[in-house]
C-alpha cells in the first residue's frame, strides 16, 4: 500500500469551505485523512509549510492533438506539460484527425492515456458526425466509452437546428453541451478582434457581437430544450452578460474563461508588431472586454477557468500574421497567470481561485476531484504564491512553443502534481 | 541627413522630421530625372531585391527606375515566376535572399504586416512597398511630395481622402502622413467601407458633398473589387452616384483644387474619365514624384549621404 504524507500545508477546499493548516494522509491512492496533526508510520512525508494545498486542477479545455498531428503534441507530452502546469485531469477536445466522434476514437484516446499519460485525460466526443455540423454523433455510445462531454469546438455549430437537437438529444445521457460560440458569417477571414486596433493594423477582424449573437442563441436554445450548455473560451463583454442574464434566468448555462483573455488585449497585436504568437481565436479583445471578463470571474458568472492549451508547430506560427494557425498553448502557464493576474491583484481570494481551477470545473462536468475530503481521489495541487518564475518557452514540456507570455516573469507557480497519490511533477 | 528608423515599414513610426527629411531629399533628387544623363554615383555597390508579391506595375517599375538612377545593383522577384508559386514559404524564400547578403529587400505582400516579419528575420533594410491594407508609405510620401510642390505647403490643407477606406493602405499611410504634416484630413466613403474605429483617426462622413466642400486636394481611392467578399455597396452603379467624382461635384471644392488617385483607376466607378483626365488632376504628376520619393527613400536608408 502506497501512503503519503502531505505535512503542514495551508490546505484550501472551498467545497467543504475549509482553510486552514492541516495535514492530508493518502493511502491507495484516495485521501483518507485531513487533520491538523497526522502523525503516521511507514510513510513517505513531504513537508509543505507555507504552500497552499489544493484539489488538483482540471482544464475543460485542452488540445492534445493525437490522433493525427502528434507532430504538434502528444497524449504523453500534453499531459506531462499539463502536470508541471498543476492540472490533474484534462478534458480532451475532439478536433483530432480522425475527429472523436465514435466510441472506437474515444477508446483509443483513453487506452494511450492510460499508457502514456501523466494526469487524467477525459475525452470529449463532437456534437455532429466529422464536426460538421450536420448530422449528430452517436452521443450513447460516446458516453458509454469515456466521453464527458460533447463539443464541436473550434468547428462552431453554425446550424441553430442542429444546435437544438444536440442540446436536446445530449440530455439522455446528461451531456453537457460545449459551445465554441462564433457566428462564421461575421467572421470570414477574420484574423484578429475587430476594432480600431484591427483597423490600424489592416488586419481582418471578428466583431465582438459574432460570439455574443451565438451565446445569446445557446442560452435560448438551452432554455428551449431544458439542456444544458457551457459556453468555452468566453472573451466578449456582451458574452458575459448574455451568460450573466441566462443565469440569472435560471437556465443550465456556465462558462468558462481564458488566461490569455484575462490577461492580455488586442493591443498586443500592434506593440508585438504582428507576432502570431497574438493570434488565437476568439481573439484578444479590447480593454473593455477584458475588464468585463475579469468582472465576469470575480462575481461567479464565468464559472472557471480553461486553458484551449493549443500547441502548433514552429512552421504553423512562423508565417504571415493572417497564414498563421490560431492558438497558444497554456497548460504550463495558466495556473500562475490566475495567481499574478487575478489572485494578487485581489480579484479573487484563493478560496476563490481554487473553485475556477478545481471545484467548478468538476462539478460543470460531474468530474470525480474537485475535493481534498475524505474518500476523494488523491488527485492534489500544491502553489507557492511566492514564488517568481519567468515563462521560459524553450523548457515547456508541451511539443509547443507558441506563447505570447515568453519572458514574462510571474508570481506564484504550481510547485507539485499528485494524481491518484502519485507524485507526477515536483519542484520543491 | 538621415532617419530615426532602420527600415521603413510605414509611416505611423516616423516623426515629422523623418517626413520632412525624405520630402526634403527628394526635392533635391528629383532635378537628376531631368538630366540628359540621368544617373549618379551614390548607391554605388549597394544591393536592392525588390520582393513583389502582388501585381504591381507603377510601384514596381517606381522602384527600380529610382535603384537605376542612384546606380544600386537591383534585382527584382515577383511571385509568379518565384519558388512561392511552388508552395515556398515567406522565411524560405527571404533567408535564401538573405544569403546573397542584400543591403536592401523591398517588399510588397498582400499580408498586412509581412515587412514586420522580414524586419524580425533579416539583416537587411526593409522597405514597405504596400502590405495588405496596412500601409503603403511611399505612396503616401509621393502625395505629400505632390501637394507641397502643387501647394507649397501641405499644413492647413483640407483634404478629402474618399472611397474604400476598409481595404486601402493608401489611405492609412496618407492619413498619418497628411496629419504629421500639419493638413486637415476628411475621411469619406459608404458605411461598408469604413471600418471601425477609422473615426479616431480623423473625422469620418458618409457623404462625399460634405467631405469635398472648400477642399484643397481631393484623393480618391480604388474600389479595391479583388479583395471584396462581396455585398459592400449594391451596384457600381449607386456607388457612382453617392461616391464618385464627377465634374459637377467638383465645384465644392476649392476652385484649385487638386486630384490625387494612387492608380490603377476604376474610370466611371470612383472617378469619372473627365475629372480624372481634367485640368485639377495631378495624378501623372504623382508617378514622375513616385520615383524622386523612392530615390529619397533609397539615399537615406542605404546611408547613400557618405556613411562609411
């Protein structure tokens, strides 16, 4: 039997509103203690004063890229940057080649992760058949294979028809519906937000609107359909109180929100004079938007936050601004982007940063975690707040190198990963 | 005499004095092209690849004649006959240019900011001969150049820049070229065709009677129909009559007024043929001061002055 120890950390689990300095015992991988003073025999002991103990962090939202473009990433390097970046479990997005959209695909994910993966991986299945917004994917047997969702991400659900029969049929099976919300015809071509900084740069943009008139759209349809849907990478202030409004309507919409968006504007564009490691889609907005997705953060309306951790290889994001792929990767960022850029700041308290990282996302998906009680999985995060670390591109674990944070020095990091008491990344 | 840039990669980045210098340099330039002998010294040994990745015919031969005239050995790339048709891309063909060690790569490319990129990789001087609808810096200075010698003076000028303000860089180089120099700019066009936030740039109207009245210069730009998705304005048709300029639209403006048009015109769509081939219209004056201007641009990037 396996045991750890894990002695004298600042231990926070707002799903038990707990925070305080205890100790946490692990045994067969599942927690079986949390005391102020645990004192046992024949275990390995790790002493963890002044670091804050959390429940291991779950991205929603993560590109793994294999099957069919492991020259970008693999199951075994997306997980391995997903345990040095604090993240326990990641949701897999379907957008592999071949898409995820039969229960074979959905076997073959799970069976390499088990192999070759260093954090959990649940893979989400497409909405329609080859996301392509057509026919429906077989969500049955999709579920029954390991999927925990469903999403056409990245391939928006243009079709208001098919949106509601997926919203609908999804429900049998208490699927969450994750919507990539982008009106396509507004977005032809578009290669950065659109605004006074696309206009100066000459640079094809996205309205704002194109993503609120599709979270407005999910919102009345989840209502429609009594389903539920949980709107991704949510970047536009309009957005946020379309999902602020449908809340408040009591409709089963949550959302969730990107560091790049919270940390970064479409300004950004202009000062790095067109480097595409900028563009990503939705693409960074204006100050406003910004501002209302940290507002959106602070007051419960964006339920978590999600990394649409994007690795491209060198030759995708070495182009012409408008050639170059969209996305970043940000599993081995996103943790101390939340810390430096909304938990010092006072945005939110850690009790608070924990439910975007932890408890929220578990229980948008119904994801075992979330949790240090007694009986959860030994899935655990360790932080140290202090600690100032600058992004180094060139040591990520990730197969990407595409970030627009390189250079930057940050505060606060994850120092150690343990999934299923197992320690999978530490840097003590 | 010389720049605060290394490259010239718009006009947004230089000062006014930056302006004035190239105007200046120019001015002093241009008498060469009326020699019997038209040609000096100066950029003697130095090595120009002017890189065109969309067609161009004016701002092309511009360049080369201006290369010829400061005796620069050039050599000229255009993506029809490059490895680009042959599926190259962009940092392949330049690091291949690189190695034959240019002094200078001028560069047109219908990705707004691609000289960004080449100024990021190469250790040669980049010159923006027009990227995407971001900015077309030595189109502008030709203008401005046109305006001074027609005018004497660009500041205090009112000038109507109108038409298809989204997909133009001509505009967006004029705009900050005109405004440095001390001129009032009055941006028009159809609603469709003025993106967003072009208003904090310089005042905006949709109706080209206001945007003309007591005007000192007026210049119109190309309906850009190759990089239209469609659906900006119902037909040529209307667009003539709400945006075109015509002889009796004219008399607004100033009764000197001048007529700009970057080229290739679309007779009978933004201009009609009797304005553009009419008394006011300086746009052959354009073409002889696109030269002097690219002369200018040439002899200060290259450190033609006597730099070591």
């Amino acid at each position: 039997m396996s045991r750890l120890l894990l002695k004298g950390g600042r231990v926070v689990d707002p799903a038990h509103e707990v925070d305080d300095v205890l100790d946490l015992l692990i045994e067969d991988g599942k927690i079986t203690q949390l005391e102020p003073r645990i004192s046992a025999k024949g275990v390995e002991v790790v002493d963890l004063e002044g670091l804050v103990v959390a429940p291991g962090f779950i991205d929603l939202h993560t590109h793994l890229r294999e099957p069919g473009r492991e020259d970008k990433e693999t199951i075994a390097t997306g997980t391995k940057a997903a345990a040095i970046g604090g993240f326990t479990a990641v949701c897999a997005m379907p957008n592999t080649d071949p898409v995820n959209d039969q229960a074979g695909i959905t076997r073959a994910i799970l069976e390499k992760a088990k192999a070759a993966g260093m954090v959990r991986v649940y893979p989400i299945g497409a909405i329609t058949r080859g996301s392509r917004g057509e026919e429906l994917a077989e969500y049955g047997d999709l579920r029954d294979a390991g999927c925990v969702a469903i999403s056409d991400d990245g391939r928006p659900v243009a079709s208001a028809r098919v949106m509601r029969r997926a919203l609908e049929y999804a429900k049998t099976f208490g699927l969450t519906v994750i919507d990539h919300c982008e009106e396509p015809t507004l977005s032809e071509k578009a290669c950065m937000n659109e605004g006074p900084v696309s206009t100066l740069l000459g640079l094809r943009g996205a309205p704002a609107a194109g993503e609120a008139i599709m979270v407005e759209r999910d919102i009345l349809l989840a209502e429609l359909t009594g389903g539920k849907v949980h709107i991704a990478h949510i970047s536009a202030a309009l957005s946020v109180d379309a999902v602020r409004r449908g809340k408040a309507r009591g409709i089963q919409v949550t959302a969730e929100a990107c560091p790049h968006h919270f940390a970064l504007t479409d300004e950004v564009v202009k000062e790095t004079e067109y480097d595409t490691h900028t563009k990503m889609n939705p693409p960074l907005r204006a100050e406003p938007d910004r501002a209302a997705v940290v507002e959106g953060l602070r007051d419960g309306t964006i339920d978590c936050i999600a990394t649409d951790h994007a690795p491209h290889t060198v030759d995708d994001k070495r182009v012409e601004y408008d050639q170059a792929a969209f996305g970043i990767v940000g599993l081995e960022t996103a943790v101390a982007l939340s810390i430096d850029k909304l938990l010092s700041p006072g945005v939110v308290d850690i009790a608070g940063l924990v439910r975007l990282l932890s408890s929220n996302p578990a229980r948008i998906l119904g994801l075992p975690g979330g949790t240090l009680a007694a009986g959860s999985p030994a899935d655990v995060t360790v932080l140290d707040l202090g600690k100032k670390k600058a992004v180094d591109p060139n040591r990520f674990a990730t197969k990407g190198r595409n970030t627009p944070f390189g250079g930057l020095s940050l505060k606060g990091w994850p120092v150690m990963t343990i999934v299923g008491g197992h320690v999978v990344f530490r840097d003590l | 005499m010389s720049l605060s840039q290394r490259h010239l990669l718009g006009i947004e980045p230089l000062d006014v004095k930056d302006i004035q210098a190239i105007l200046d340099t120019a001015d002093s330039l241009r008498e060469i092209l009326d020699r019997p002998i038209k040609k000096v010294p100066a950029l003697r040994g130095k090595t120009v690849v002017n890189l065109f990745y969309e067609p161009s015919t004016r701002t092309r031969s511009s360049f080369e004649m201006a290369e010829r005239v400061l005796s620069a050995d050039s050599l000229s790339i255009a993506t029809a006959s490059s490895s680009a048709a042959k599926g190259e891309t962009l940092i392949d063909t330049v690091r291949n240019i690189e190695a034959m060690s240019p002094d200078m790569i001028v560069l047109r490319h219908a990705s707004s900011g691609a000289p960004h990129f080449l100024a990021r990789h190469c250790r040669a001087v980049i010159v923006n001969a027009g990227d995407g609808a971001h900015e077309h810096p030595t189109q502008a200075l030709l203008d401005a150049l046109t305006l001074r010698q027609k005018k004497g003076r660009v500041k205090g000028l009112k000038v109507a820049i109108v038409g298809d303000l989204l997909h133009s860089r001509v505009a967006r180089s004029n705009i900050y070229c005109l405004q440095k120099l001390g001129a009032h700019v009055v941006l028009c066009g159809p609603p469709t065709l003025v993106p967003p936030g072009l208003d904090t740039l310089a005042p905006v109207t949709y109706d080209m009677n206001q945007a003309i009245e007591g005007a000192d210069a007026i210049m119109m730009l190309r309906v850009q129909f190759e990089r239209m998705t469609g659906g900006y304005f119902p037909s040529v048709r209307e667009y003539h009559v709400r945006y075109g300029l015509t002889v009796e639209r004219l008399r607004r403006a100033k009764r000197d007024v001048l007529i700009l048009h970057p080229g290739p015109m679309n007779r009978g769509v933004e201009i009609a043929s009797d304005v553009a081939d009419g008394p006011y219209s300086v746009i052959l004056d354009q073409v002889t001061n696109g030269v002097a201007v690219r002369m200018a641009v040439l002899f200060l990037l290259l450190g033609g002055a006597g730099e070591s």
